[in-house]
C-alpha cells in the first residue's frame, strides 16, 4: 500500500495518468534491467561454477564452500556502482551474510578471500565492469555450442 501510494497515488495527485503510467513503466523496466543485469554478471560467468542435483546429492558441498564457488563479484572497488547496486556486485559476501549492511561488504570481503585462499577454495572477483561483461558473453557462448537439452528440476 505504502509503495502504491508513493509511485502511483501521489504522482496521480499532479501528473496526468497517462505521464504516471510512461513513468512508472520506464523506471520499472530500468530497473529490471539492472537488476537482471546485475544478477547475470554474478551467477552467469565463466568463473562460477555451476552443480547440477545429482552431483550435489553426490558430493554434498559445504553451504559456504558452494556459495563462493557458485557466485562471482564484480567491480569490487568502485565504490560509487557499490553504492548504486546497494552492494550486490559483493554477491559473494551478499549470499553469506545477507543481513548485513551492504557497507560492509568491501571490508567483508577481504576476511573472506583471505580465508578462501587459506582453505583452497576459489573466490573470483571481475575487477571491473567490462570484464564481468565479457566473462558473461563468453560463458553465454559456451553455454550455447553445448547445446544441450533444457533440464529443469524442481526440488
């Protein structure tokens, strides 16, 4: 209720309906991209590594352990995309302590990959925007010579 007060009732009150409506569609839809973006450079890279169920049932990772495999951060020193993003190119941190304050993440970090390397577990950051975008053409493209079929497995 708070929310559709505040991008729709409020706006209402001086904009003409059609104004709130190309309004509302266009930051809603900014926003998803970013946000899908976002997610894509995290989780969808040459570096994380992906478990299918039987190899998890196999292997029986540890929750940590999986976490930072299976993710990737980016642009971890650009403190103003941090700030825009509310910390989630520290997806790593993101996924391991996510009741934190996003501020934290950059300090966070550190301890983290400090104690990956001290227990052998890869921790991968893309040092800037560009190279998160690239590692997620290149893992796309790999993804799509596999041709493989779609295999969606539900619990």
């Amino acid at each position: 209720a708070i929310f559709v007060t505040w991008a729709i009732a409020i706006p209402l009150l001086v904009y003409p309906w059609w104004a709130v409506l190309v309004a509302y569609l266009g930051f809603a839809m900014i926003t998803s991209l970013i946000m899908a973006t976002t997610f894509q450079l995290a989780h969808c890279v040459e570096e994380a590594s992906f478990t299918s169920a039987e190899q998890a049932r196999a292997r029986r990772p540890v929750w940590a352990v999986h976490e930072v495999e299976s993710t990737v951060d980016f642009c971890p020193r650009n403190p103003v995309l941090t700030w825009a993003l509310g910390g989630l190119n520290f997806q790593i941190e993101h996924h391991l302590f996510p009741l934190l304050p996003h501020t934290h993440y950059p300090k966070i970090a550190e301890i983290v990959q400090r104690n990956c390397v001290k227990h052998g577990i890869r921790y991968s950051s893309q040092p800037s925007l560009r190279a998160a975008l690239r590692s997620h053409t290149l893992h796309l493209r790999a993804m799509g010579r596999l041709g493989l079929p779609v295999e969606i497995e539900m619990g």
